[in-house]
C-alpha cells in the first residue's frame, strides 16, 4: 500500500500542478521550458567552479599533502585530546561529500563504529556541510566574484566546529548516553 502511494507521489504532484496551471490559465508549458532553461544557465555559471573543485580533491588525495599537513598538526592534535585519524575526514568535508563518505568508511573499517575515533567521525559526517562546494555553486548562480572573506569565515566555522563541537558530542555520547 505504502509502495503504491510512494510510487504514485511525484506523478500526482506533476498532474496536480499542470491541472493547477491551467485553472489559473497560465501557459504551463512556456513556463516549463523558461524554468528549463534558467536551470541549463545556472549550470554553465557553476560549471568552472565545479571542475576546479574536482581537480583540487584529486590533486589533494593524490599528492599526499594531507598526510604531510596531519603529520604537522599531531603534536598539537595530541594536547588537544584529537585522534589524528579523525582529520582526513575533518579536512575533506568542507571540500567533497563523496571523497569524506570514502574517508569515513575508511576510518569505519579500520577503527570500528563504536569507538570514539568512529564517533568522532560520525558526528563529523552528521553535523557538517560540505562547505567550499556549497560556496562555490551559491556564489556562482548569484554571480559574486570576491568570495575570500566569504571563505575564511566558513572555514573558522568549520574548524571551530570539528575540534569543539564533533568532539565535544562525541564525547558527551559515550560517556552519558551510550551508559543509559
């Protein structure tokens, strides 16, 4: 039953808006192709940012210049209480969605779920956007071409956030809700 009503959702909501236009005697098809074509415009203003997006995440994984940054930052990780294995993925997130799903599995596989580091990792994935990539296709489709102080302020969110706030969860899960 519950199938059916799934599968009949989105071809009711099409039917319903057609039937709806035509009630109010708008031009439903015109208005269809103004919208394709709006939405085929908005690709080619985002589509540079994208492919460069891409090319910085390829180069970034296979250069190994995250791992020389972790190996840098482990001292520092370690007085503040932060698994190093944790900051691939802390690194990846505001970059690519795809490439920080791959580094969580990883970190999954090797540490397990129900340690810290996995908890940390999940709280991470849970909490966090994907933040370069959403900058570049909003800034893009309104066309603002200065972004650099936009970037700076995300990135100080996120890292504000991954070492506090993921953690801190993290943390507070394990030693108060996972005991109940």
């Amino acid at each position: 039953m519950f199938s059916y009503l799934s599968n009949m959702a989105i071809p009711f909501f099409i039917l319903f808006v057609i039937v709806y236009g035509l009630m109010e005697k708008n031009k439903v098809f015109d208005t269809f192709l103004d919208g394709a074509k709006e939405g085929i415009e908005i690709v080619f203003r985002i589509f540079p940012s994208l492919i460069g997006l891409f090319i910085a995440i390829g180069a970034l994984r296979a250069s190994g210049i995250l791992d020389q940054i972790i190996s840098l930052l482990t001292p520092t990780l370690k007085i503040l209480g932060v698994p190093a294995e944790v900051m691939p993925l802390a690194m990846l997130r505001p970059i690519s969605g795809s490439a920080s799903m791959a580094v969580a599995t990883d970190i999954m596989k090797i540490n397990g779920v129900d340690t810290i580091i996995g908890k940390i990792a999940s709280t991470i994935m849970g909490s966090t956007e994907t933040t370069l990539y959403t900058i570049a296709i909003y800034t893009g489709v309104v066309k603002i071409k200065k972004t650099r102080g936009i970037i700076i302020a995300a990135l100080i969110g996120d890292l504000v956030r991954n070492v506090g706030f993921s953690i801190g969860l993290a943390y507070f899960v394990e030693k108060f809700l996972l005991t109940i």
